[in-house]
C-alpha cells in the first residue's frame, strides 16, 4: 500500500460500515495520519479513499499521538476518539461515514461525556 509505520503506531480491527467484515484503522506515518483500510473479506484491505478527507480534517488538528474507537453517541455504531494537543471525535453514522464535531466531548454535552 506504500504506507510504512516507524515508531509505535496505533490500530484498531473492527467493522467501521457494518458489512460485517473487520475492517482496519490506523495511526501512523510521520506527520501522523489516520487512515481507514476496508476489509475485502479475503485477508486483504483496501483504503477508504471517503474517510481520506476525514483524515485531513483531522490532521489539522495538530499531531494526533492517539486513538481510541467506542459508540460515543450511544448510537450503536463505532465512532473514533482522536488525541493530540486536543480531544476531537469523529462520529460514524454506521456505514463508515464519519462526520467531524467540534473540539472535545463538549460538542456531544455532558451526558454523554459522563456516562455514569
């Protein structure tokens, strides 16, 4: 894929558009860069030239030094916590379509930044 990971990089496997095939996230490169690899069912995964500009979005963001993937809005779909110099989410809309909020877990309110 010409994508080469030096130093630590993050991932994570799970299906992002609910095909049910585990598709894969990464955190890597330098500058640090997301990038959605989908799976293809067969071992192989191919980038998700949609959430490209999802990624540039976020690498306005600052270096990204890490991810982590939850249903943040309780909608049952996985949705992406990016960290860096700043906290931003990225939320899924259950098909692998992800739409950028504002800086932090404000943007979502309180309930869901606090769900005990």
């Amino acid at each position: 894929m010409g994508w080469t990971f030096r130093g630590d990089a993050g991932g994570a496997l799970q299906d992002f558009n609910g095909d049910g095939v585990l598709d894969l996230l990464v955190l890597g490169g330098n500058p640090r860069e997301l990038k959605l690899l989908l799976g293809e069912g067969d071992g192989q995964f191919k980038p998700d030239e949609a959430f490209a500009a999802t990624a540039k979005a976020a690498a306005s963001w600052g270096s990204l030094t890490g991810f982590r993937v939850a249903d943040v809005d309780l909608d049952g779909d996985l949705d992406i916590v990016c960290f860096g110099s700043e906290v931003h989410v990225l939320l899924n809309d259950g098909r692998g379509h992800f739409r950028v909020t504002g800086a932090g877990l404000e943007a979502l309110g309180r309930r869901h930044a606090d769900r005990d």
